[in-house]
C-alpha cells in the first residue's frame, strides 16, 4: 500500500515512533525510489546513488522521531537529502569534476572512426540506449552541486518554488531565477551538442565504442537499460506541488524515474528485520 496523504504520513510515523516495525517499514518502501532518484541525480551513477540512498533513509530513521509536522514528511525528507547530498562527498564525480567545456571539448574531438567494434555481442540499440541515458545523467555534473539541486528539484520532482525554496532555505523568487538560468544552460549545451535532444553532433549510437574504450560504458553492466521505470503517475506521487513548467521542459525528457535497485532493497529489507534496528532508532 502506497503513502499518498500528509495524513497518512503522520499515522504511520506516529505508528513508526511508538515501535512498530511494519509502520517503519511502510515508510521506507515509499521513500526508497523517492530518495534514490533523488541521489542518482545528483551524484551521476548507480553505485553511489545506492550508497548515498542507504546513508540518507539511516537519517531519516534516526531521526524520525524529531519531525514535528510543520511541513509536509515528504518536504522534511527532502530536506535531508538535499543537504546530505550536496555535501556529499564520496562519490566519483567528487574525485573527477566535469564542466561543459570538457564536455563539448570530447565530443568534439573523439576519433570516433579509429576505435574497433567493443559491443562484446550486445545489441548496438541497447548499448546506445544505455549510453544515452547515463550521458544525460552524468551531463549534470557539470552543474555545482547546488545548481544540480535546483535544477533536479524542478526539473524532474517539479516542486512548487515555495516548496523548493524552503528545502534550499532560498526565497521562491530567488528559487526561480536560478532554476531559469541553470535550465537555459543545459539547453543550451544540448542544443549544442546533443543529436538525441538537439541539433548538435554527437549521436549515441556513433559513440558507443568510443564509449566502451574510455569505460564509460561497460556492455556487461549495464544500469538504465535493466532498470524498472516509474509510471507518470508513479512520478507524480513524489511531488508536493505543481508549478507549470517553461517552455524548456521539452528539452528534459531524460529525466526519468526508476526503482531503486534490488540490491538497495534487500538492504532495507534485512536491516529492517535486524537487530540493529533498535540501536539505530535509539541512537
């Protein structure tokens, strides 16, 4: 049964508080997708989104006890995230920082005529689907982080910019020049650069191999492609509020949702199960 009301919210956390396991477990099974899409986002692959899932739904149960109500859970939750994952530093992209000059720089000049067939007998659509959207993904990486933030708060959970705003301790207004701003700089680089979402050169089923080579695709791993996509409507049970989206929107349409990772949920499953469980929620 999915959480879908601030009330509900509330029964279940008063429920979660008092002890009760299957209330505690409720409310991490909402969250999980929410939390790992979240951190997918901002932190560019699937290990680290993992990872930085797990650390974030920990603090959520630790300190579940200490919400008070005067905002939306959800809202509360983000929150949390938010400031976890943009300090967050234990990620690859932490280690190797892009920016769209390095970017364009690789698309520009990659010969991609000199590198031999590496599919490894992978269907070349689906190396070229993967490839698509884990490039799309990793582009934002070369937004700071709290571009990044802004950027995915309002570009894929399409907060309302109040919502948003109080998340990022920023004013609406203030919320909502910068979401413009960053907005008109991905579109801009993708109108480009990009062959799938603009008139730019680069097409993902040209790269492939060059891809491959440089082991930014690995035909044995592949994340996006084997990964559940979440419904509209799924999508739209993340979200506390809906703002009407610029006329940029279309440009977006790779950010899409998924669920988290089996691995991510047998995580939660075994801990729930544990006896850890008492020593975390103690703590």
């Amino acid at each position: 049964m999915e959480i879908k009301s601030n009330e509900e919210w509330t029964n279940w956390i008063e429920k979660a508080v008092a002890g009760d396991k299957e209330a505690l477990e409720r409310i991490v099974l909402n969250l999980q997708d929410m939390v790992f899409n979240l951190s997918l986002r901002m932190l560019g692959t699937f290990p680290d989104a993992e990872d930085a899932a797990q650390d974030i739904l920990l603090k959520v149960i630790t300190h579940l006890a200490t919400f008070r109500g005067e905002s939306a859970f959800t809202t509360w939750v983000f929150r949390i995230a938010t400031n976890h994952l943009i300090h967050y530093k234990k990620h690859m992209f932490a280690q190797m920082p892009l920016s769209f000059e390095y970017y364009g720089a690789d698309i520009e000049n990659a010969r991609l005529d000199e590198v031999p067939d590496l599919t490894q007998n992978v269907e070349r659509s689906i190396l070229a689907e993967e490839l698509k959207m884990s490039c799309t993904n990793v582009l934002l990486q070369c937004l700071d982080a709290e571009s990044r933030c802004i950027f995915v708060l309002g570009t894929m959970f399409k907060l309302d910019s109040r919502i948003a705003g109080e998340i990022l301790d920023m004013t609406p207004e203030a919320y909502r020049k910068r979401l413009s701003r960053i907005r008109r700089k991905v579109a801009d680089f993708l109108s480009a650069y990009c062959g799938e979402y603009g008139e730019g050169q680069c097409r993902c089923m040209k790269r492939v191999d060059y891809a491959i080579q440089s082991h930014r695709l690995n035909p044995a791993a592949l994340d996006y492609t084997t990964a559940t996509e979440h419904t509209p409507e799924q999508m739209r049970q993340f979200k506390n509020a809906m703002e009407e989206i610029d006329d940029l929107s279309a440009r977006f349409a790779f950010c899409k949702t998924y669920q988290s990772p089996e691995r991510t949920r047998q995580f939660f499953r075994e801990f729930l199960a544990s006896a850890s469980l008492s020593a975390v929620t103690n703590a």
